[in-house]
C-alpha cells in the first residue's frame, strides 16, 4: 500500500494523499515518488513518459507511454541518451526534429534523476 506520491502532472507537481478527491489529469515526462506503508524515510522514484492520471475511490491509475523504476534504469545507457539529445539539439543540420531531441533529452534527464 501506497501512504502518498508526488506525480509531474502537467500545471505542476502534485501530491496525492489518502482520501484525495476524485482528479483526471495529464502527466509531462518526469519523475513519480512514492512512500509505501512502513518505509516514511525512503521515497521510491519511477521515471515517467507523457501520459494520464485519474485518482478515484482511495486508487491512483496512472497511463503512460514509459514507465521505470531508478533500479531498473541503467544509468550509463540514460548518460548515454543525454549526450546524444543535446548533441542532436546542438547540430546546425536543418533535417533534425528539435522537438523529438527535446523529448529524448527531458526523459534522459528523468531516468539519471531517478537513480540519484
């Protein structure tokens, strides 16, 4: 059982609690922390994709196109990826989707600040 998360919706931070009102709201790419019952000094860490979350009935259901938990993550690979993504933003190349690069290098920076 989960006591409480802090999820990136898409205005800002939000916490979620027991008992919270019934919400539906976007997700931006970030990262979700968690306190499970008996653990108040160690929040889990999730890096998320884009997505959608709706808390209803003391449940928290949460959407997204990616989801992984910091000791899931390989660091080196997600220092790998934020080196190419801003490699890619930095290139004068005219071919190159900025917008795309924007994404990899905000989910880049999720997962390494997940594993922190």
């Amino acid at each position: 059982m989960v006591n409480s998360l802090t999820a990136p919706a898409s205005l800002g931070s939000m916490g979620v609690l027991h008992n919270h009102a019934p919400l539906f709201t976007t997700l931006e790419t970030g990262l979700l922390s968690y306190k499970k019952a008996g653990q108040e000094h160690t929040p889990q860490h999730i890096a998320l994709d884009n997505g959608l979350m709706e808390v209803a009935g003391n449940h928290v259901l949460i959407l997204v196109q990616a989801a992984e938990k910091a000791e899931d993550i390989d660091l080196s690979r997600a220092k790998a990826a934020l080196a190419r993504a801003k490699e890619r933003l930095a290139s004068v190349a005219k071919d190159i989707d900025a917008p795309r690069a924007e994404a990899a290098l905000r989910r880049a920076l999720t997962r390494i600040k997940a594993c922190q």
